[in-house]
C-alpha cells in the first residue's frame, strides 16, 4: 500500500492511500494515447479589435483532431489554467498546435499567433509533463484571418502551457483512484484527474 500524489494548484495532496497496479506494458499499435495539454496563460497578446483589447482563447491541434479552451473577455494576459484533452493520438503525428485566436461573436475569429511542439519528444518521455513557454509567431494558412480582423496588428506574446503525452489506461487508473477519494468523503471538484504532474507522480512511482 501506498500514498498517491497529484499536485492540484501548486498544493501536493494525498488522493488516496492503497496499492497501485499499474498497466500492462503494451506496444505502441496497441496502446490508445491520450494528450494532455494544461494551458496557462498568455502575455502581451496583440489586440485585434476596436476596444485596444481581445477576447483570446485556445486552440490545441493534433493530427485532424482539435479541441479549444474558453474564452477570456477583453484581455491581452489572459490566464487559463485550464486542462484540455486529445484521445486516440496518431503518434506518427509531426507537430502539437498551440494557437491563439481572439473571439468574434460575428464572423470568423481572428488569428493571434500559434506556437508549434515536436510531437516525438513526448512520445520518448512518456508520461513527462514538458513545461512550455513559447514565443507566437505567424503562420501562413492562417494569414488571412489576422488581415481581415478590420484592425491593425502584428502578431506578438507569449504562452505558458504543460504538455503530456500517457496513455488511456494510465489515465483510466488516475479517474479511478479520484473516485475513491470521492467516496471517503473528499470534495471530487478540488480533483482533476491527470492534471498538472498526477501522471508523472504515479509513473515515478510515487506510491510508498
């Protein structure tokens, strides 16, 4: 038996304390993996409408799959902190796609920049969290969409964000051990399962 560890808003916290067997070692063709995007903030974005502001959010792309964050109204620091998944990762995949776009409620939304991860180092570490902080730069295909913002501006920030790449059956582990927190009596809202550093804590074998 032993103490499981995730860490949620910079707090180490003690999920549940029992035996962790961890998944059978498959081979790739036969492992479903799972990224893990946590995006943080972003800082100095450009302003893209009218009001000297944005209204950002998040694109994370992989492959032919995406899934976006929330938006953050009329700010150029938005913070996110704000976990995103991608399930079945095409591994043979090149690039993670980190882009940031400013939300129009008419119209498409304008292109803010988009920071590029190789998709193979996460693949050789396995289960690590990457800590990024990336420079936006321009990106062709989507030119367009900055020119017809209607207002002036050069691409320009930051963005903080973790990724990881594990896989479904580590994952499916981390929800499990949530849900028994859950029933001894612990607020499951204050647990995100396989947020942040909880999947390199149990691959590190952090349970004693």
């Amino acid at each position: 038996k032993g103490s499981f560890y995730m860490v949620v808003e910079g707090t180490l916290v003690v999920l549940a304390s029992r035996q962790l067997a961890l998944a059978p070692t498959v081979t790739p063709q036969e492992e479903k993996f799972v990224l893990v995007a946590n995006i943080i903030e972003a800082l100095s974005l450009a302003a893209a409408d009218k009001s000297g502001t944005s209204d950002p959010f998040v694109t994370v792309t992989c492959g032919t799959q995406m899934v976006e964050s929330e938006v953050k109204k009329q700010t150029t620091n938005p913070i996110w902190d704000e976990t995103l998944r991608i399930f079945n990762v095409d591994v043979d995949e090149e690039f993670v796609e980190i882009a940031v776009w400013d939300h129009d409620t008419w119209g498409d939304s304008d292109f803010l920049g988009i920071a590029k991860v190789p998709l193979a180092p996460l693949m050789e570490n396995l289960h690590t969290v990457q800590n990024c902080a990336i420079k936006l730069g321009e990106d062709a295909r989507y030119q367009a969409s900055a020119d017809e913002a209607g207002v002036d501006y050069s691409i320009s920030g930051t963005i903080s964000f973790h990724l990881q790449l594990t896989t479904q059956a580590v994952l499916a582990q981390i929800e499990q051990l949530e849900s028994s927190a859950h029933k001894a009596g612990k607020d499951k809202t204050y647990y995100t399962a396989g947020d942040k550093f909880g999947i390199e804590q149990v691959m590190a074998g952090n349970c004693k």
